[in-house]
C-alpha cells in the first residue's frame, strides 16, 4: 500500500508538478528579458510596445499608439523582439496583371471600384 501511494505522489510530481515549474521558469526569463522598444501582449490582448520598465514596482510602461499605459509584469503574456530593419523585408509586390485576373474572378469592374 505505502509504494502505491509513493508512486503516485512520483507520478503526480513528474507530470504535473515538474513541467509547470520549468514553464513557469520559461516565462519569468521571458520577462526578465524584456526591454525597450519591444512589442508585447498584454494578457488582455492588447498589443503595445515597451516605452519604460520600472524594476523597483514591477511595472512597464507601454506606448499604444501614443497612448501611455503602466502594467504589471505579470500581466505581459507575451513578448516580440522588435525587428532589426535588415532582417525585415518588404512585401513583394504583385503583378498589376494578376491583380487584374482576381478583380475579374470576383466580378468586379473598373467602374465599381
């Protein structure tokens, strides 16, 4: 009896307990990681970016669009390292004749645009 209940106090601790604590881990580096500049969601969703953080209280203060919001930490779900402009391409532009095949594919003419 008493190594069934070890087992499964092995067991619990190995598929339950164990991942979450590395998850947990995962995202405090996450945060802790976190600087200016970057683009984040907040768990409510709201996307922003990283304006200021305050290390003392635990805050950041984040820029929507001019907007100036403070957060706790914890309440950052996740965090999107801004780009650096080498790495970001720009779209590939379409060919003006294939723009034309897809607006006459939906039934549109020039004259309802």
């Amino acid at each position: 009896m008493i190594i069934v209940l070890v087992l499964m106090f092995g067991f619990m601790y190995f598929g339950m307990m164990r991942p979450q604590k590395k998850q947990q881990q995962k995202r405090q580096e996450m945060l802790n990681a976190m600087k200016k500049g970057d683009k984040v969601v907040t768990i409510g969703g709201l996307h922003a970016v990283v304006d200021s953080i305050n290390d003392a209280d635990q805050t950041v203060d984040l820029d929507v669009d001019g907007v100036y919001l403070t957060f706790s930490r914890t309440s950052i779900r996740s965090v999107n390292e801004t780009a650096t402009p080498a790495a970001a391409k720009p779209a590939p532009k379409k060919d003006e004749k294939a723009d034309d095949d897809q607006d006459d594919d939906k039934g549109y003419s020039e004259d309802d645009k």
